[in-house]
C-alpha cells in the first residue's frame, strides 16, 4: 500500500521560531510537494521539486523553504513563523510521468 | 492551470447515484481530466482521469461531453463514506518541470443521507 507520512498531525509554535515539517514517501516517486490548505482559499502550492536537490517555486512560496536531500523526503521550512501561516499543510508526490498525486494526512500548524 | 467550475454543493440519499458536474470551457486538447477527493480530515485522494473517452474504476465513473467543455463524475451508489469534498482539475502540461503541478479549486462539497 502506497504512503505518504507526515512527521506530525498537529503542531503549536511561537511567532519567530523555525519550523520543520518532514514529509517521506515509500514509492519511489520523483515529484514531491508541499500545499497548504485554508478556508475558503482551498489548496494551494508552497513548493514542489522534481528531483533531488531540486526544487521549484509554486504559488505561494513566500515565507517558505524547502529540502530535498534524499528521494524520498521533502522538507518544508519557515524560517520565522508568523501567525498567517497557520494553516493546514499537505505533503504529496507522484511519479515524473503521471499527475496522480498521493498525499499524506496533512500537519495541522497554530502558531501563535 | 486554468479554471474549473464546480457547484459548490450537492446532496444526495444513501445507495443513489451521484452525478458530479464540472465545467472546463478553456480545456485544451491534451489535457486529461483529473478528479481527486478529500474525505474529513484527511488529504485528497486521486478517484479518476481521462482524455476522451469514458472511463471505470473500482471507485466510480467519468463521462466526459463530446467537446471536453464538460465532465461528470458519477458516483453508482453512494455510501455515506462517499461524504467529502470532489474535485476537478485539468493540469495543463507546459511543459519542462510543470509537468505534476495541480490547481485545486474550492470543489463540490457532497453529503450523503442515510
């Protein structure tokens, strides 16, 4: 069975402080991203990378870094949390040929 | 990717069929169709895509309309685990590293009664 683990459903932190959120796939797929999902907005792409050390820009990159040192995970970073980017955050992936993402349970982040 | 429209809500009874609309005037010709959905609490899930033709899975049905403008997902008989919000996409492929890249809009908020 295909998966997608996040390293964690919820998560509180302060304004200011650096975030990691850890994203691993088990099926070897090429693509990775990272979402965010808010009321009313719905998802939208923070990052996505197509390959080791790879990475692109999605919609809303600000405020966001990324790492891809191994295939099969993907981080996402803030580097200063502020409290607009208390959110949802959803990491997927698929392979290079085929737009089926598979995606993990998501990270519910409060910053307060 | 360009824009789809979806009702922003439908409801339907326990072991009915369900009929998902969506509207994808701007389709171009090699973008395939793609419906993810998201159950509570959890990420969306991939449930079908095409190009042209009908197609069938396990999970449910898509028809897609002679022009491509249009498409409906069809659910043959809803469960109440059916429950969740749908999606319709059609990425566009530019090309280069785009390719994988998905729009969610707001989708189709579907309850079913018991």
């Amino acid at each position: 069975d295909v998966k997608v683990t996040q390293s964690s459903r919820y998560l509180v932190k302060r304004t200011g402080e650096k975030v990691f959120l850890e994203c691993v796939q088990d099926m070897d797929h090429e693509n990775m991203f990272w979402y965010r999902q808010d009321p009313g907005l719905g998802l939208r792409l923070i990052y996505f990378s197509y390959d080791v050390k790879m990475k692109e820009k999605g919609d809303i990159p600000e405020g966001y870094s990324v790492s891809r040192e191994k295939k099969e995970r993907f981080s996402l970073i803030l580097e200063s949390a502020s409290t607009n980017q208390t959110s949802m955050y959803l990491c997927a992936s698929s392979t290079r040929e085929k737009y089926e993402q598979y995606f993990g349970p998501g990270t519910r982040l409060t910053v307060t | 990717d360009a824009k789809t429209t979806q009702p922003n809500s439908m409801e339907s009874n326990e072991e009915e069929p369900v009929h998902l609309p969506c509207n994808h005037s701007t389709i171009s010709g090699t973008d395939y169709i793609h419906w993810y959905r998201q159950l509570p609490s959890q990420g969306p899930e991939y449930v079908i895509h095409g190009l042209t033709s009908n197609v069938n899975n396990r999970m449910a049905s898509l028809a897609i309309a002679e022009d491509r403008k249009s498409s409906t997902l069809i659910l043959h008989r809803a469960t109440l685990r059916d429950a969740a919000v749908y999606y319709c996409l059609h990425p566009h492929n530019a090309g280069g590293t785009s390719y994988g890249k998905l729009t969610f809009g707001q989708g189709t908020i579907l309850t079913v009664h018991p």
